[in-house]
C-alpha cells in the first residue's frame, strides 16, 4: 500500500527486495506461504505491503469475514507498532473491516500484540511424518 500514514501513496505492486527477504526468512519452513505467493498476491491486488523506514507488513484482506490479515511483520517491530499498526488498522476499517488477524508465529510477538489490544485465538501444532 505504500509507507505509514500515507492513504494517498501509490499501490506498489512490487514487493522491494528488503521485505522480500525478510518475508523469505519469516517463511521459511511454512507449509503453505512463500515469499514468491505472497508477491503474486501483491502483483496482483489482492494484498499490499505496508513498509517503513525499517520495517515492512503483508497484509490482506478477506471481505467475506470482513477481517484484516497481517503478516509476516519483519524489521523493526518498534517502528511498526508506534507508526505501521494505526495506520493498517486504520485502512482496514476504512475498507470494512471488522477484526485485525495476525499470525505471530511466536509467543513473545503474541505477548507484545496482546498489549495493543490483540488476543490469542489459537495455537498451531505441527508433527513430522
């Protein structure tokens, strides 16, 4: 979608070459998402990268649910909370979402999403076969 706080940033439909190795590396090893499904998503217009000075978010949104999909959330987390997060949240309720939907991937992002008003509402189990 463009940088924080920027509604009126031309839509790039091209992942920049920072975000998409932080979302390989955020990726690797997941089952059914690579860097390379999420840039045709974002080549296509179904999903926008929102990025900062440091930090870069997948997001997507589901309209049937009316919910906002974020994720992976790389770089700098700091950054993305106090600027990114108003921001997607914003955009998201501003297309008619109801419910923001982030996979943290990890207990300690769950526990700092928690402090900005996100619950968990799952944990996935993985077994090798």
């Amino acid at each position: 979608h463009g940088v924080w706080n920027d509604a009126d940033a031309d839509v790039d439909r091209v992942i920049s070459e920072r975000a998409r190795e932080g979302f390989a590396q955020a990726l690797e090893g997941h089952p059914f998402n690579s860097v390379d499904s999420l840039a045709e998503e974002v080549t296509q217009g179904a999903a926008y990268v929102w990025s900062g000075a440091a930090s870069d978010v997948f997001t997507r949104i589901h309209m049937a649910e009316r919910v906002c999909e974020m994720g992976p959330i790389v770089g700098d987390l700091e950054e993305m909370l106090r600027e990114g997060l108003p921001a997607i949240e914003g955009w998201a309720v501003e297309n008619g979402c109801k419910q923001m939907f982030a996979q943290a991937g990890r207990l300690g992002l769950a526990r700092v999403m928690e402090k900005h008003g996100y619950r968990v509402a799952g944990v996935i189990v993985v077994k090798d076969l």
